[in-house]
C-alpha cells in the first residue's frame, strides 16, 4: 500500500513538474493569443491579404475587407478586440512576432508549391501584364550593428521588361520608436537606353508603404535596380523589420496597369 501511495503521488510529482516547466516556458501572458494559435491566425490573415491584393476590385469598399477579416477572426474563435490587443502585445515583443509571421509565411508557401492549382495559361498571362519580380525574399531586418544598413536589389533584361513598365515596390514596416527621423530611405532607378528614371521616398511610420515608378512608354527598359536603406545613427540598438516586400511589374497599357493608375489618382 505504501509502495502504491508513494508512486501516486511521484507521479502527480512528476505531472506538476511538467505543468509549472509548461508556465515558464510559455512567453504569453494570460489574456493574449498563445504563440502557435497566433501563428494560425497570422497564416488566415496572409491569405485573405493575398484574396484582396487578387481581386482588389471585389474588395474596394471597408466592409467587404472588413467581412472577409470577420471571417478568419470567426475561425479561430476570437473578437476582432482581442486580436487587436494581441497584436499590440507582440507588437512589443517583436522577436516573437516575427518568428511567428515568417513561420506563418513559410508555411503558406509550403501549401502552395504543394497544391500548385494555377494552369500554366493563366501564370503565362498574370506574368505579361502584372508580376512580381521579386526574389530577394519576403523578410528583411535591419539592426544598429549590422555589417551592412541597406538592402540593395537589382533586376536585368531576363525579366522580360517592355516599353512603359511601371513599378510599384510594396512592403511592411515594423518597430518604428519616438526619436527615429527618416529612418528608411528608399531609392528606385530605371535605366531606359541613355534615359534614367528615378524616385527617392522616405519612410518614417509603421505599417504597409507603395512607391511607384512611372517609365517612359517610348524606351524599352534595359535595368531597374535600387535599395533600402536604414538609418541606424538615429536609435542605436534598435531593430526595424521589413515585411511582405514585393516589386510588381505592371506591363504598360494593359487593364492591370489601368487600374493601378485610376486607384493612384484616388
């Protein structure tokens, strides 16, 4: 009986050793999102990003976005408050926060190349007039001891450039503090035969950020190259962290490039 009693209670032992190892591990205060179902939920925000950036036509009012964002907040079984206050927490905690997104990102992409749906005629026609010619990668961090401040990118004649191209380089910033000034400059060129087209912007908030570069319609495009730079003397220590980078090509004249320029002049 005493034997008995004496594995019982080494086994309740050895469950609330197991238990209180679980709370320190854990990195979350109570009341936030747990880090892995965050990641779920990062997963279904991407995607239904990505629904919008597809069929932005379909999503040009607040409440049809609004809508679509209910859905994945109605999936996991969250309010829209508690995301938020969520977001606000690893927004402070961004070394969690990232390695949540770009897991997140990893395993979208994962799904994708798993599934590969897209028939070949429709890639070859997305490709012609709107591509994302984008291959640094999607995620970016700059930081005061870095070896280099400034990510710099460059792109030749093999993807299929044309007369009139436009450029629109997206991204998200994140970790903006009180104190920083123009902390990230962004530097576009477009090389046209003895022609160059420029575009210099300062970015200085959080949040998702477009350039656009106009080119000539008359010229062909031999080279469009730039970089993003990150002004570290600003706030020593600090971390910026750059997110969902694209560079689309919008091939002059087509509908997609029409519909960039009137939501432009909006």
């Amino acid at each position: 009986m005493l034997k008995y009693v004496i594995n019982v209670f080494s086994g309740c032992g050895f469950l609330i050793t197991i238990g209180f190892f679980v709370i320190a591990c854990s990195r979350v205060p109570k009341g936030i999102i747990p880090e892995k179902r965050m990641q779920h939920i990062l997963m279904d925000m991407h995607l239904a990003e990505a629904i919008i950036d597809t069929d932005p036509s379909l999503y040009q009012f607040d409440r049809d976005k609004k809508a679509l964002f209910q859905s994945v907040f109605d999936k996991h079984r969250i309010t829209e408050a508690i995301y938020d206050s969520s977001l606000v927490w690893y927004g402070k905690n961004l070394d969690i926060y990232m390695q949540l997104n770009t897991m997140a990102l990893a395993e979208i992409t994962q799904r994708i190349e798993a599934i590969n749906l897209t028939e070949p005629e429709q890639v070859l026609t997305v490709n012609e007039n709107m591509k994302d010619i984008w291959t640094i990668g999607k995620y970016h961090e700059f930081y005061f001891s870095s070896l280099s401040n400034a990510l710099i990118f460059k792109f030749g004649t093999e993807n299929n450039f044309s007369f009139g191209d436009i450029f629109v380089l997206g991204l998200k910033v994140i970790g903006f503090v009180s104190g920083m000034q123009s902390p990230i400059e962004v530097h576009l060129r477009a090389v046209q035969n003895d022609t160059t087209i420029m575009l210099n912007q300062k970015i200085t908030t959080d949040g998702y950020h477009e350039m656009l570069l106009r080119t000539l319609p008359v010229r062909r495009i031999n080279q469009f190259y730039g970089y993003i730079r990150f002004n570290g003397d600003s706030v020593p220590y600090h971390k910026i962290y750059l997110n969902d980078i694209r560079l689309m090509k919008y091939r002059y004249g087509s509908e997609e490039a029409g519909k960039l320029e009137d939501n432009s002049r909006d």
